[in-house]
C-alpha cells in the first residue's frame, strides 16, 4: 500500500538554506547526502504537535541510522526567543534529539521546501528525490513502511525491524480524538484577549475581570503590557489570567523576565501558580512539569505541561503570578484520549 503512497515524480529535494548547524561537527548538504536515504523534519521547539511527533523521529533514528538513513530537523522559529543558539540547545538536551539539527532562522529551507505547517517530515531517497512527506501529528505506521520501502530500493536484502507499534495510548487504534479548543496567542499578533479594554501599545493596562468569560480567549487581572508576540505581568501585586478550554491537556509557551530573554541575558526564574475551576489543581490532573504543590518554576522559554485531565473536558484554568517581566506567549491544547 505505501508504494502506491510514494510520489513517483522526479521532485529534487533543495538544497538547505544557511544557518547554524547543531548536534554535528561540520554542515550538512543534500549533495553530500546522496547516496542515502534523508528524513528532514520540519520543526519548532514550542510547538506541541512537533514535540508529540519527536518520540517516533528519536525511534526511527535509532532503528535506521545504520542502515542508510539520516534524519535532519530544520528548526524554524515561531517567537523571536526561538532564534538564540541558546535555547535551541537547550531544547535538544531537554528533548534528548541524537541527529543534526539545522536552525534555519530565516526560513531559507522551509521555503525552499515551499513548506507551511509545523512539524513537516519529507522523505528524500538515495538519489537526492522527495518521495513521501506528512504534516501534523499521525500517519507513523504508513511513514516508517515508506522509511523501509526507500531503504529496501538501495539493498533489498536489508533486514529491518518490524514496524513499530504506537508509543502512545491515544495513537492506538480505537482512540478518539476530538477537537479541543484552538491555539490561542497573546501577544499582539493574532492575540485572543478576551478582555472589554482590549490592547494598548506601549504602556501596561490594568484590567479588571469580567464576569462573562465564554471561551474561545483568555482574560486577564491585574497590569499587563502586550508586545508584538507576548503579555508581560507588569504589576506589584498579583497577576490573574483566567482561560475557559475544552480539552484533555493544557500547554503555555512561557518565559521569565521577557526583557531579559530578548537581550540574551539569563533571566532569574520565577514560579506560578496553577489552580482549575477555583481551586488548586488536584495533583492527579498535573501535568509533566508542574511540581507536586501545584507550581510551575519557569526558568527558560519554552512550551509548558500545564494539565492532563483524565478525560475530554471542559474547565476554566487559573494561572497566578507575583513577579514582574513573566510573559505568557500562547496556549495550546490537546483533544485525542485512549481507547476504552
């Protein structure tokens, strides 16, 4: 079935753009590639599909490596944070990514490929041609028979594993996977503040909350100033963001101290606090990177576990702070659950 899926058409794969070359000791091109099979997967640090996509890359790497195949993640940024050699890695320590990584800063290879979803993964064969490719999550078992298809052109007396079985729950046959609620930004570019007041350019804004909350934004208490990607908590108290969400998990991009992330500084951390429909969260709805009293120590920029409910549901996330220059960029949410 996957060699009717292969693109037949002779599609060079283009060269990579310029940008800093991590996790390999000299650059890497697809002329000097030729010869092997080459997995380039689109990607973001921040982005939550490209995270839950990283487990089968990191398998599929260590399944095939020897036997022909080379897997590259191009990293195109979606926040400006996300252009620091820094942070890039520190991500792929955190993430424990084995291959190169290219970090492609001014989308020179993503528009090469005339790419435009994150994560994208193209498959290139041995003599340099686009054979297979995918966007977004899923498809794994159909993308590892093209890996083994394109493999076996080369050598067909390759002996390769099995292909493998879904690594998650929710990817199993049977799951369900409904559809939460959107991406939302804050910052100015696309935000999804729900407050009456709205933005303001240039100046904190104190607001107030309002007391009809439907979802679809977020709302905001206390002083707040937007930049063009982020809402930065600019008060002496305390600050309340209040997010209504259908959902099985909750995730934020955050950071500390925004102005020192933007001057490449190494911002001091500072914890939240995170409570679910006016109380604590209970600790059996934490998610992976909040601590056992319900807080969050956020201490780099980066995508954060907020909640794992047992289920698809509908609840109202509370996120509290006290310190000055924590910055909030966007919330993403997860919808599949297991299957019974």
């Amino acid at each position: 079935m996957v060699d009717s899926l292969l693109n037949k058409r002779q599609v060079r794969a283009p060269e990579f753009g310029r940008g800093q070359w991590l996790n390999v000791d000299h650059p890497l091109t697809m002329a000097g590639l030729r010869g092997q099979a080459v997995l380039v997967d689109m990607w973001e640090y921040t982005c939550i599909n490209c995270l839950r996509t990283l487990p089968y890359l990191r398998e599929w790497h260590r399944r095939y490596a020897d036997h022909g195949l080379t897997l590259i993640g191009v990293h195109a940024p979606e926040f400006r944070f996300g252009r620091e050699r820094q942070q890039i890695e520190a991500a792929i320590q955190q993430l424990d990514i084995p291959y190169p990584v290219l970090m492609d800063d001014q989308f020179a290879t993503w528009d090469a490929f005339a790419n435009r979803f994150w994560p994208s993964k193209y498959l290139i064969d041995a003599r340099g041609y686009i054979r297979y490719q995918s966007h977004g999550e899923g498809g794994y078992e159909e993308f590892e028979r093209a890996i083994q298809t394109v493999l076996r052109e080369e050598n067909p007396d390759l002996d390769l594993p099995p292909v493998m079985q879904p690594l998650r729950a929710e990817d199993q046959p049977g799951a369900v996977c409904y559809r939460p609620t959107p991406e939302l930004h804050a910052g100015l570019r696309d935000g999804a503040l729900g407050n009456p007041q709205g933005y303001a350019s240039g100046a904190p804004v104190f607001y107030t909350m309002p007391d009809d909350r439907p979802r679809g934004a977020f709302y905001l208490e206390g002083a707040w100033q937007a930049g063009h990607e982020y809402l930065a908590f600019e008060g002496t108290t305390e600050g309340i963001i209040r997010l209504p969400y259908e959902a099985v998990e909750v995730n934020a991009v955050m950071t500390p101290h925004v102005e020192a992330v933007e001057r490449m500084l190494h911002p001091q951390p500072i914890d939240i606090e995170i409570w679910q429909d006016d109380l604590p969260l209970p600790e059996s709805q934490h998610g992976d990177d909040l601590m056992p009293e319900g807080r969050v120590w956020v201490d780099r920029p980066r995508m954060w576990n907020l909640v794992r409910n047992p289920g698809f549901e509908a609840h109202e996330l509370i996120i509290r702070v006290r310190t000055r220059g924590f910055a909030v960029y966007s919330f993403t949410f997860t919808g599949c659950v297991k299957p019974r």
